[in-house]
C-alpha cells in the first residue's frame, strides 16, 4: 500500500488549475518582453516609431519629407525624432505676432536667454513687419502657420492650401530674408495621426515638414485663463508626453496675455527639471 501511495505522488496530472497557472505564466512572459521591446519606441517623440539608433542613417540628412527608412511623411517628429536622454523643451508660439503680446514674450525671452520658434500668421507679419525682424534679429526661429489662418480659404481645397503655403513662405520671406525663415509648417487647429491627410501629401510634395505638439498650456482653451493654471497644465501635459523631446504650444496673439505671464514661470520650471531650450530648425 505504501509503495503504490508514493507511486502515485510522483505522477503528473495535469489538471484545470494546473492549466491556468501554465497559460498565465506563458501570457506573464509575452507581456513584458512586448513592454521591453516598445519602451525603445515609446520614448522617442509621439508619432515616431523608430528606433534610435535609425536616428543617425546618413539618408535622414538627404530630404526633409522622407523617414528614417526612405518612406514618404511630412511629420517633422517622424524625419527629426528627439533623442533619448537629451531633454529639450522646444516653445512655440502660434498665431503672432500682435502689438501686444508679441514684445512682452520678445522680453521675457530675452531676460531669460532662451530661444523659442514663431509660427507666424503671415498676414499678421505684414502689418507688423518691426515685430517679425525683431523676432529673427534675436535670435528665435520664424516659421509658417499658414497666410490667413482662415480655415474656409486654407482648407477649402489642395490648391487654395498650396497658395497658402507658397504665399505665406514669399511674405515673410520678403520681411526678414531668406536666411532667418525655417521652412517648417505647423496647421491651424493641428494636424495629428489621420487628420488633414490630403494637405500632408502637399507639404511632401513640396518638401515642407510640418510639426504638432506633445504638450500645452491649454491658452486657446478657455477665454480667460490664469497663468497658474496655464503653467500647471504645461508641466502635467509634458509629464505624459513620454518624451525627452517636449514641443510645448502656446499663443501670442493679441488677446493671449496670459500666456506672457505665465512664460517666466514656464520657463522656470523645466529649467529646474533640467531641460535646455531650443529652436525647431531643418537639419
Ligand atoms: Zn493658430
């Protein structure tokens, strides 16, 4: 009897539980090596699924509007993916220049050194042509948010968005040179993963990057927001960016004080997280 019992603990019957365990254990491994193998991607900038060391093909350099892998895009976080470890806060402002907010951020930025890039409307520029060289002759980034800005003429058709693009470029252009002004578009309203498409197939077709943001201050969102509150959603915003490379969007238009004064304390915050500041530029 005792000879059979121990017969019987030694043989492996596999049963329901058994199973489970088996199954979960195998689903347990599956998971983290898919973790591992996406955190490589993940931490570049949103948008740009290569993997770092593609950063530095030499064909990356040869045309604005192709990837890493020669494939055709015009997202300027897909051809120029941020790098690991190199934490950079880019800040851009939309929709300027105005009389009125335009010189205060000039201020600050220069009270602070830190350069950011202007995504010019390019009729606002004619009118205020002393503010566009001001920009450029201090050092920040000009680039092209369209010549209108309205959406009926900009988005009405490929073409009506074509000479927008060309016309806006040739404005500013004939304001500060061709030297200060970095061909880079960024769309009224944005233009993220599968929207605008058709006026993206534009901007490869004439070699123009456009680019988007990872993180805001939410300074369009309500018509009269606080600083506190617009610094406070920077730094929540860019803690999900899950990126070293943040592209923070704010507004300089003439309505958009607070935005000027909440950029010192913008500007504060991710100095003392340890980020240096830098222009979008084509490289
Ligand atoms: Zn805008």
């Amino acid at each position: 009897m005792a000879t059979k019992k121990r017969k019987k603990k030694y043989t492996f019957k596999p049963n329901k539980n058994t199973l489970i365990v088996l199954v979960g254990l195998i689903l347990l491994i599956w998971c983290i090596s898919g973790i591992r193998s996406c955190t490589k991607y993940d931490r570049s900038l949103r948008g740009a699924p290569y993997a770092e060391e593609l950063v530095n093909l030499p064909e990356f350099q040869v045309r604005a509007c192709a990837r890493p892998d020669g494939t055709p895009t015009a997202d300027y976080q897909e051809i120029y993916p941020g790098k690991v470890g190199d934490k950079v806060m880019y800040l851009t402002f939309d929709d300027g220049p105005s009389k009125k907010v335009t010189p205060q951020v000039l201020d600050i930025l220069k009270k602070y050194n830190v350069k950011a890039t202007f995504f010019i409307v390019a009729k606002n520029a004619e009118q205020y042509p002393d503010l566009l060289k001001r920009i450029a002759q201090e050092g920040h980034a000009i680039a092209s948010h369209s010549y209108s800005h309205e959406f009926d003429t900009l988005y009405a058709d490929t073409e009506s968005f074509r000479s927008e693009i060309f016309a806006a470029k040739e404005s500013l252009i004939n304001i500060v040179g061709e030297e200060h002004f970095t061909d880079i578009f960024r769309f009224p309203g944005g233009a993220f993963s599968g929207q605008r498409e058709e006026f993206k197939e534009v901007l490869i077709q004439e070699n123009v990057p456009y680019v988007n943001w990872n993180c805001l201050t939410g300074d369009a969102e309500t018509r009269n927001p606080v600083p506190a509150d617009l610094i406070a959603k920077a730094k929540k915003t860019a803690g999900t960016a899950n990126s070293d490379s943040l592209i923070l969007l704010m507004h300089d238009a003439g309505a958009k004080q607070a935005s000027a004064d909440a950029l010192p304390g913008i500007i504060e915050a991710f100095q003392k997280d340890g980020y240096r500041f830098d222009t979008l530029k084509r490289k």
